[in-house]
C-alpha cells in the first residue's frame, strides 16, 4: 500500500512537469545583425598605366677581335675598359717573318718587271723584223708567246706581293668600331693563332638597346606604337633598372623581330635609348615600362573588393541595405586598384571590407563610402 502511493505520487509529478512544459511556447528564432561594411563608389577614372615586360640590354654592335695571323704578342695599346675609336691599334703581332715576306715577294715583282720589260723589247724586234720578212714567222710568234708570259708572272708576283701585305697588315690589330673595349683575354708574349679563343670584345655603347619579348597577340599595338616613332618629351618607354630606379632617359621602338617563336608564341622587339653617362651596360636585366590607355576613363576598383571562384571573379553590389554578388571581367592590375572591363556601371556601391562575412542577400550596414584616383606611375607587370 506505500509503495503504491508512492508511485502515484510520481507519476502525479511528472504529469504537472508535462502540463508545464506544454504550456511554454518555443522561442522565436531572431534575424541576424547586418553586417558593418565599409563601400567603395564606383566612378570612371584615368587609368593612364605601365605594362610591364622583362627586358635584356645589349649593344648595337658588338665584334670579338680574333687573331687571323700566328704569332706572339708584341704590343697591347689599350686599358682594359677603355673607351675606343674606330680604327685604333689594340694588339701588334710579331711581324718579323711577316715583313721577310713581303721584301721577298717584292724582290720577286721586280724580277718578274725587268724580265717583262726584255720580253717587250724582244717582241717589239721581232715585229719589226717580220715586218720586212727578215725572220721567219715562227719567231715572233715565240717572242709574242714569251711576252705574255711574262706579263702573267708580273701579275702573279703584285698578287703575291698584296697577300703578304694584307698578312703583315693583319699582324697590327684596330679595333673595327668605336665603344667601350672589355678585359684582354691575352698577355704580352702570348702565342696566338687562327681559329683560336678570342682576345677581346668591343661593343658600342651610346646608344644602347634593350631586347623582350612581346606576346603575339600584341603585335598589332607595337607596331602602331613603331609608327607613332619618337617624339619629343616622349615618355611611351622607359626601363626600371635591377636596383629599382627608373631610368632618366625614354626609349624608342628600334624594330619589331621578322617572325614569331612557335614555341614561345612571342616575338622580340628592341628599344633604344640615350647612354651618355654610361648608366647602361651589355647584359644587365631591366623591366621595360610600355605605357598604356593614357588618358583613357576606366572602372577602377580596389583590388581587396575582389574575390575569386573557380577562377572566375566577383564583387558584392549593395543595392539598399542588402549585398548580391555579381560577376565581373577584369582587366589590369593597377598597384592597389584593378580595372573592370565589364559587370560594373558608374555610381554603382561595392563592398571593400567585411566581405568575407557576406553572401547573397545578405543585410548590411553600410559604412562611409571611399574613392581614390589612380596616378599615372602605376605598372602591371608582363
């Protein structure tokens, strides 16, 4: 009997519990806070900017001075590094066996003159003799026969005579163009020969070219820029040296590469610029600058408010007080700003912060609006 009110006593309890809770209505679910977003007003503005393209400076000219007679090193007029002049001396061989050839061969053109001048005499006798039939034919013909042999040996002993000149000439070494000689790569008493390892190299350097390699698809616009030429105050080119400095001087297109690369889809173009203070050297890596779009209206947005999926790239648009991504086509990045060549309409808001928190429909509180404009000094980089 205890156990029994016992038992009705709690399932009495229990049922009050139930009863209570069945009267408690569940807790509506609250809407979230809208997210704090800062925007930025979408505007046209100048997107005057670099391209930018991986460049290689070389000279105009450039010739490896090589011996083309053996000998031993006698002379080096030069200082390594030196600036030089067409036409001066840089290297003397030893031209002692050189100048033996020459008296030699000189010695043999006069031998070769004086029998000549006895063959015309000889001729020029019988002639006359077989003129009054005092000779038999025969004999002026032998003496015309000799004198045009002798004028062959004349001609063979003045070809001789031009090649062991040309020898001895080629015994003093000139340099072949003016600019800026490198470092010899020979000693005094050096034993050189044909066909062997260079002496040195002289390039020209004012002016001086820088060689990239420009996409196929660009063609068209360098070779308009090609016909646009050069003009004064002209800042279309300019290279950024590897410690980062832009370089004084501006450039001009040279020439456009006859033919694309199959393998690389690019053609070489080749600027020159100006080299007075020497600034430029054979080798030295560089970045061209190809301004572009100059003073042309852009859609310009910070880059920040741009985000990627599956490679394709969005921005969040506020209409009211809510968010909606929309798909855009980018084109350049400009430092911190990139221009958008469709999806975008002027006085249009974006996000720019807080993006992260934001999706389709989201509600937002929109914070100050920001825009800045683009300096003409800004590159994207090739």
């Amino acid at each position: 009997m205890k156990y029994s009110l016992r038992f009705t006593g709690t399932i009495a309890v229990v049922m009050i519990i139930l009863t209570a809770c069945g009267d408690k209505k569940p807790p509506q679910q609250q809407a979230p806070p809208p997210v704090a977003i800062a925007v930025y007003d979408v505007q046209p503005e100048n997107a005057t900017y670099y391209d930018e393209y991986p460049g290689t400076i070389t000279p105009l000219n450039e010739v490896d001075i090589r011996p083309q007679v053996s000998g031993y090193i006698t002379g080096i007029y030069f200082k390594d590094g030196q600036h030089v002049t067409k036409g001066m001396k840089l290297y003397s061989i030893d031209q002692q066996q050189y100048r033996a050839g020459v008296d030699q061969q000189i010695a043999n053109l006069n031998v070769a003159k004086s029998n000549l001048a006895k063959a015309q005499q000889d001729a020029d006798r019988y002639a006359e003799l077989a003129s009054k039939d005092a000779i038999a034919r025969q004999t002026l013909e032998h003496a015309q026969a000799d004198l045009q042999s002798a004028k062959m040996e004349v001609a063979a002993a003045q070809a001789a005579v031009r090649n062991v000149t040309s020898t001895l000439r080629y015994s003093t070494i000139t340099s072949p163009l003016t600019g800026t000689i490198g470092i010899s790569q020979v000693k005094l008493g050096a034993a050189v020969a044909p066909g062997q390892s260079i002496l040195n190299t002289v390039s020209s350097d004012n002016p001086m070219a820088v060689d990239f390699a420009v996409d196929e698809k660009e063609i068209n616009h360098f070779i308009q820029l090609q016909a646009k030429g050069k003009g004064k105050n002209d800042s279309t080119f300019r290279i950024v040296l590897p410690d980062g400095t832009v370089y004084p001087e501006a450039g001009y297109i040279s020439f456009i590469d006859r033919a694309v690369n199959p393998q690389t889809g690019t053609i070489k173009a080749r600027l020159v610029f100006k080299n007075d203070k020497k600034m430029l050297k054979p080798g030295m890596t560089c970045n061209v600058r190809v301004k572009n779009n100059v003073g042309a209206e852009k859609i310009l947005i910070p880059y920040k408010a741009v985000t990627e999926q599956m490679g394709e790239f969005f921005v969040y648009v506020i209409n009211a007080d809510s968010a909606s991504q929309r798909k855009i086509t980018l084109g350049n990045r400009v430092n911190e700003k990139v221009i958008v060549n469709d999806g975008l309409q002027p006085n249009e808001q974006i996000a720019t912060e807080g993006i992260q928190k934001l999706k389709e429909g989201t509600k937002v509180k929109v914070g100050e609006a920001r825009s800045t404009t683009v300096t003409a000094n800004n590159s994207t980089q090739k």
